[in-house]
C-alpha cells in the first residue's frame, strides 16, 4: 500500500520534469506534519482548505517541490491556478490517487498537464470533445479501441488549455482544439482559432486506465 502524500516518481520529460505523489482516499483533514512539508504561504492556504480540496491542493503543491526543489512556493493566480516563480511554467493536476506536476524553463513556453482515466468509459462524451473529423477517425477504429482515443484526446485538449490560457485569458472549446493521436508518446495538437500559437504535445499510459497528457505552447 501507497502512504500518502509520499514520492510516487519523478522524472524527466520532454517538457521538463514531471513529479508525482501519492493521495490518500477520503475527506480525512491532511495531517500537521504533512502540512509542515508547505511553504509557509502554502501551508496557510492548505490550512484554509477542507476534504478533498485540502488533499489536492496539498499534494499538487508537494509534487511542485519535488519536481523542482528550492524554487520557492507556488502562489495563486486570478482564477486560483498556480503561478511559478519567475522563469519557471508549471501546471498541475490529480485524480483520486494521484497529484503530478509538470515544470519547465518559461523560455521554453508554457505547460499544460492532464491526468485522466477510470475504469469507466462513457461514450456519451465523443461528440462534445472530438471534432468531426476526429469523430469519423474514431468511429474507423474497432469498437474496444474507440474510448481510448475519446480519452486521449479529453486528456490532450485539455492540457492544452492550461498550456495557452496564459496567452489568450479566454475560455477555449473543445471545437478549436485539433488532435492527431500516434503511439505514445506521439500527438500532435493545434488550436485551429489561434495559428500564431504552436503546441507540442505527448502523452504517456500510468498503471490502470490512467493516461498523463503533456502540452506546452509558443506564440510563433
């Protein structure tokens, strides 16, 4: 068994390094000394949090510090996203057992991550996230093969939208997002409204049905 809050990985990435911890299951209050692992600022955040919130945001922000120890403490934007330090991109994300972040040099441009996947599969969402094009790719495909592209694709836009939300400030729909999915960790990504912006992109499978989308984005 996983404790929680420990060092799941960390590694590096073609975007930088990608760090991952453990969370617990429950609503449990996260323990002081867990808490004490914080930055000051961070910690008093933490401190202000109840349940799952508590857990995510404490454990997003020990998957900073391990991925980038020393940098200093994440701080909080508008919109409650996290901002690097100067010189720094960094995004974060979780599912129930999991808090990765991913952080990169901000010369390089901007980061977007995405941990997706369940033992669920839900179909019904195909026609909100894949463009038609997509759709008609996807339907090509063998019916067991169909909702790993809907969840790969799910997982890549919306790593992309945390890569290029820093350049346009505005709510990004799944329409002008176009994927073109290859083995891992190949994809590609454009968002068809924006030419001037380029995007990378790659993606990985984690144990279970888990699958880690990674973006990051450049004006041209």
């Amino acid at each position: 068994m996983n404790e929680p809050f420990s060092l799941a990985f960390a590694r590096s990435s073609t975007f930088g390094t990608v760090a991952a911890i453990h969370l617990p299951s429950g609503v449990e209050a996260v323990t002081n000394e867990v808490l004490e692992r914080l930055d000051p600022g961070e910690r008093a955040i933490a401190a202000g949090l109840r349940g799952r919130r508590q857990i995510e945001f404490t454990g997003g922000r020990l998957a900073w510090h391990a991925a980038r120890p020393g940098a200093g403490p994440l701080q909080l934007g508008e919109r409650g996203e996290p901002l690097a330090p100067s010189g720094l991109s960094v995004s974060l994300t979780h599912k129930e057992d999991l808090a990765i972040a991913l952080v990169g040099e901000a010369a390089d441009g901007t980061l977007g991550l995405d941990l997706e996947g369940d033992a669920r599969e839900r179909m019904t969402i195909a026609q909100r996230v894949l463009r038609p094009e997509e759709l008609e790719r996807m339907r090509r495909l063998p019916e067991r093969q169909q909702w790993r592209v809907v969840l790969l694709s799910f997982a890549l836009k919306e790593a992309a939208y945390k890569a290029i939300h820093p350049h346009l400030q505005r709510f990004v729909g799944f329409q002008e997002a176009a994927v073109q999915l290859g083995e891992a960790p190949q994809a590609t990504i454009s968002i068809v409204t924006e030419p001037t912006l380029v995007l990378e992109a790659g993606w990985e499978a984690l144990d279970g049905f888990k699958v880690l989308a990674q973006v990051r984005a450049k004006r041209r």
